[in-house]
C-alpha cells in the first residue's frame, strides 16, 4: 500500500498530518462515547420527578456493566470484517453513523428509543473503535520508533474528546435535561463523521481493503518465522489479561466513582471557595479547548489545499463547541443561590382548607437560617377569621426552608415554581420551572423567595471526571517525549508501573471513606479526595493504555492487525463487564464491611497485579523478539 505524498512530505508538530485527521474524528467519537457515558448511570439512578428512570444502584450499575462489556465485544467482528471485507476506512464511516443513530434515539429517552440506542452505539462502536486505531498502525508501518509517540498524541485526541464530551454533556444533561446532554453527544458524533469522509483523500490507499497476496510479507519489511509469530501474539495475549486488572478498577470512573461523587462528597462550595472554583472551572475548559483548536489551525494551514471541505466541517464544530462552552461560563457565571421557603404539596392542601386563602392568601413566611424544615409563620389575617387561622396553624405541616440556585434573576418576596428532581418532597435538588413548564410536572412545588445568599455553586458529579482527561492532556506530551527517549521502560516495565499508581489512588479513596458509616447512603467527604484518585488513575492510564495499543500494533503479523486489535479490546470488554457488575456491589459491602472496605478491594488488585508483571518482565521481552 502506498500513502498520499504529502504524509511523508509534510508535518503538524513534526508528524504526518494524516494522524491528526484521525486524531480529530476520534476526538468526537469519544466526546459522543464519554458524554452520554458520564450521564447514563446518574439518568437511571434520579427520580422520575427529574426526567429520570428512578432505578436502584444495583440495577443502574449492571444495566452500565452490560453497555460497558458489549461495546467492547463488538470490536473483535468489526476488526475481523474490516480485515476481510470493508477496508478500514469504511467501517470507521459505517461505525460513525451507527454511533449517530444511537445517540439521536437516546435523546428521546423512551424505554424502546433507549435501548435501541444502547444497541447501535454497541454496534457501532464494534466497527469503528479497532479500525480506527490500525489506520494509526498502518499510517507508522514504515516508522515503528515513532509508533509509541504517534499513540500517545492521537491519545490525547480521545481524552480531549471525553474531557469535552463529560464537561459539556454532562453539564447540560445536570443542569438543563437529560435529553439535551444524549442529544448533543449525537450532533457531534454526526459531524466527527462528516469530517473523517470528506477528508479521506489524505490518506491515499491508507486504510482501503486489498485482498492479500500469498507471498505477501509485513509491511515493516521482516520475514518473521510462524515460531516469533506465535511468541509474540503469546506476548499480546500477556498484556490483554493484565488489561483486566486495570479496567476493573479504573472503569469505576462511571460506575461506583460517579455514585461517591454525587452522593459522599461535598459539591456545595460558597465564599471565595465557589469563587476560585468558577475560575479554575474557566481555565480547564478553555485552556484545553485552545489546546485543541491550535492543533485544528496547524492541521488545516497544512491541508486546506488537499480536504478543504473536511476542514470546514471540523471548523464548523469547533465554532459550536466555543459556543457552548462559553454558554456554560456565562451561565455559571450568573449562577446566584437563593434561600426560599416550600410549600409541600400536603402542607399548601391543609392551608387552603382551613384559611380559604390558597397560595395567593397573606402568609408572610420567614425562613429560620440554618433550619431544613423549621419556618415562622404569620397571618394577617383578622376577626371571624382569626380562630380558623390559629387552627390552620397548629395543623399544617412545617414549611421547608432551603436553597436553590439558579442564574435567572429573583427577587425577595417573589413566588416561583419549582422540582424537586430527588423525589425527597423538597427537600431534595431542585430546578427552577417556567410557567409553561410547570403545567407539565404532577409534582410541581410552589416556593417563595426570601433572600440572596452569599456566593455559592454546586459542583456537579459528572464534573470530576473531567480530571482524568485533563490530566492525560496535560502529562501526554511530556510521556510522549519519554517514550521517544533513551528513557523509554520495556512494556511489561511499563504496565506494572500503571497498575501500582492505579491503586495508590484507589487506596487514597479508601482512605477518605474510612470516617463513613457502614450502609450510609450519604456523607460529606473533601472533593479533594476524588481529584487526588484522578491523578493517579491517569499517570497510571498513561503507562498502559497508548502503550498497549502501540505494541499490538507493533506485535500482529500485518494481516491479524484488526483481529489482534479486537482481542485487545476483548480483554476490555471482559474487564468493562466486571467493572460494573462488581461496582454494582457498592450497597452490599458498604452495609456489611464499609464504604472503605469496597475501595480497598480496587487498591489491592491492580498493585498485586502490578507486582505480578513486573516478575515476569525478563520472560515477556524475550518473547518479543527485538520489539522494542
């Protein structure tokens, strides 16, 4: 196979422009994959009376491992019908617009739409993901040394696309409604996939399907004999079962992980605190995202002459991605918190009946600072009423005095609508309604505003898990100039290393639940555990994830390149699966042993793990036979 000349002539950051197409499109495709990754299992746990299904952990967590597991089963057909049939470039098309159709269903969140579109981003993803990844391979065929640093850049594209993808999604699918965060994970898969068909010319006969010839030989010009052949699949299946060790525990990121960030740690900020966060909120979305859009400027001053209208649809997006991301600033920005008073719906019934008043009646209500369900409440109501009005006092269910945020603009005194999208009667999260949405809600609360709070925001538990792809866009470059040096450890060096620091931050989440009770549901742990846990699960990310892809690419014969992907990402699906069914076990060993306990299971496998490859080191580089 041949490539089109100007991938050898010409460069982005000293590599072939053809990387960062790809680099691109699997930046959407993962935006898409995370976006409704990161809202999935917090949809199925929230109420009914928040747009949610109102599942238990359990069954949201095993729904999640199912999803999980499959999408990456379905690699291994997509890889062996790419080898034999499609070409890969088709069947990353053909995947792209399977994954489309998957998102487009999930925003109608009917049960039948919902499923649908669980199936085909399965399916989709099955031809995409493998495929995607060998035209990588294939594009540094003839330039293995650069194999390593290749992956590790075109792994920043995917985790800045799950960074995108978990901060805009999960955002508007919190704050607004879930269908607003499924759909715009759909908008921006469409367009990754417009952009990788339109710009397929860069490529030349990179990635089209050619049927092999007998004699045939690897594209890096050696003759291995069927004996190094077998040792160093032998060595791929090595890696893919310590693959295992670390997805168990490193998936939990949208499983058990997003259950302890929404429901035990602190996400309530105010003062200076709330304020330092919106800033540095502000620095991680747009510092990355300017990160990305100069690579764009790079790759389109270097190819504007060659797929001009590849790179207007990838300009296309970029400009709807400012646009929402300067959208969520603005809106945050604005975001005030409001002490106002509920009238459940029992309280405002027994009110109505005994005064005759209804909502509009002349209760003054003062709230009680500090108090949940504790208010004052005044009549100024007189004479033949008065007796009425004492008893409808004595009678009526307490108020409930709370906070709300929102970035539309109250005023004291006012009267607004409100849901509680927990179901807790009030007492839970709330989201302020229009009053043509309200006609909507059986569960419709009338508030009261009383005052303005002092500055205070609401992290949202989706949020952190934006810092493992931060993380990853800040340390990649410095990894892929490790891996291009004479400081570069054996793969097997590499995967131990990843393992021990994956359970180190495990063990820090240990650590930061050894003060909760046993069964609780709730509790109020440091945010700062959580960011911690982040940055090691991503250093440890680092040493195995792009690695790995490199060495299957570099250890498959030619024509077992998009099998060998597919069982790499078996070994994925076996460990997705396990991820969640084992996560869904978070209530069980909570009651019986403590929150505490469930961590330091996920902090002792992968660093046993971690040990366990490390002995083996000498054995597997053997096995290699001169791979490096």
């Amino acid at each position: 196979m041949s490539t089109a000349s100007d991938n050898t002539e010409i460069t982005v950051f000293g590599h072939k422009p053809g990387l960062f197409l790809l680099f691109f499109t699997e930046m959407w495709e993962r935006f898409s994959y995370y976006g409704m990754r990161v809202l999935l299992v917090l949809f199925l746990v929230s109420e009914t009376a928040g747009g949610g299904w109102g599942w238990t952990r359990a069954s949201a967590l095993n729904l999640y491992a199912l999803y999980t597991g499959l999408v990456y089963v379905t690699p291994i057909l997509g890889g062996i019908i790419a080898d034999k049939f499609l070409g890969y470039r088709k069947a990353v098309v053909l995947g792209a617009f399977l994954m489309t159709l998957g998102h487009a269903s999930l925003a109608f969140e009917t049960t039948t739409a919902f499923y649908a579109g669980l199936i085909l981003l399965i399916l989709g993803n099955g031809f995409f993901k493998p495929n995607i990844s060998s035209i990588v391979g294939q594009l540094y065929a003839n330039d293995p040394g650069r194999k390593d640093s290749a992956y590790t850049i075109f792994y920043m594209g995917i985790n800045a696309g799950a960074f995108l993808g978990i901060l805009l999604c999960g955002y508007i699918g919190e704050k607004t409604q879930w269908s607003y965060g499924f759909g715009l994970a759909g908008i921006f898969m469409f367009l990754g996939m417009i952009m990788f068909q339109l710009g397929q010319g860069i490529f030349g006969e990179l990635g089209l399907y050619s049927k092999p010839k007998p004699q045939e030989v690897k594209t890096d010009g050696s003759e291995d004999s069927p004996a190094v052949v077998r040792d160093r699949l032998i060595v791929i299946g090595i890696l893919s079962f310590f693959t295992i060790f670390f997805w168990v525990a490193f998936e939990q990121a949208g499983g058990s992980m997003n259950i302890f960030a929404k429901d035990y740690t602190s996400r309530i900020l105010t003062g200076s605190a709330a304020t330092v966060f919106f800033w540095v909120n502000a620095m991680l979305t747009i510092v990355p995202l300017a990160i990305v859009t100069w690579v764009l400027v790079r790759l389109v001053a270097v190819t504007k002459s060659r797929i001009p209208m590849s790179n207007v649809s990838i300009s296309i997006s970029f400009v709807i991605i400012w646009a929402i991301a300067l959208w969520m600033l603005n809106k945050e920005y604005n975001m005030r918190a409001f002490d106002i008073t509920i009238v459940p719906s029992a309280a405002a019934e027994g009110a109505d009946a005994a005064s005759g008043t209804g909502a509009e009646g002349d209760a003054v209500v003062a709230a009680l600072p500090g108090s949940e369900n504790t208010v004052e409440v005044t009549d100024a109501l007189q004479g033949e009423n008065s007796v009425a009005t004492a008893e409808a006092k004595e009678e009526a269910p307490a108020l409930i005095s709370t906070t709300i945020q929102t970035d539309v603009p109250l005023m004291e005194g006012q009267t607004i609508h409100v849901v509680d999208i927990e179901g807790k009667g009030g007492n839970g999260k709330l989201r302020i309604l229009t009053d043509e949405q309200a006609e909507t809600y059986t569960t419709e609360l009338d508030a009261t505003v009383v005052r303005e709070k002092q500055n205070e925001t609401e992290v949202t538990a989706s949020w952190f898990q934006i810092l493992n792809s931060f993380f990853i866009i800040a340390f990649a470059p410095l990894f892929s100039r490790m891996w291009a040096s004479r400081f570069n450890p054996s793969a097997p060096v590499k995967f131990g290393i990843g393992l021990i620091l994956l359970g180190i931050g495990f063990g820090a989440l240990a650590v930061a639940s050894q003060g909760i009770a046993q069964g609780a549901t709730t509790a109020q742990v440091s945010m700062w555990w959580l960011i911690v846990a982040f940055l090691f699960h991503t250093l440890g990310e680092l040493f195995v994830s792009p690695v790995g892809l490199s060495y299957v690419s570099k250890l498959a014969p030619a024509k077992l390149v998009g099998l060998m992907f597919g069982i790499w990402f078996l070994a994925s699906a076996i460990a997705n699966y396990l991820a969640g069914f084992s996560g869904s076990y978070i209530d069980a060993i909570s009651e019986r042993y403590g929150l505490s306990t469930f961590f330091m299971i996920y902090t002792l496998i992968p660093i046993v793990a971690g040990i366990a490859i490390l002995t083996l080191t000498g054995k597997i580089k053997k096995l290699m036979h001169g791979i490096e």
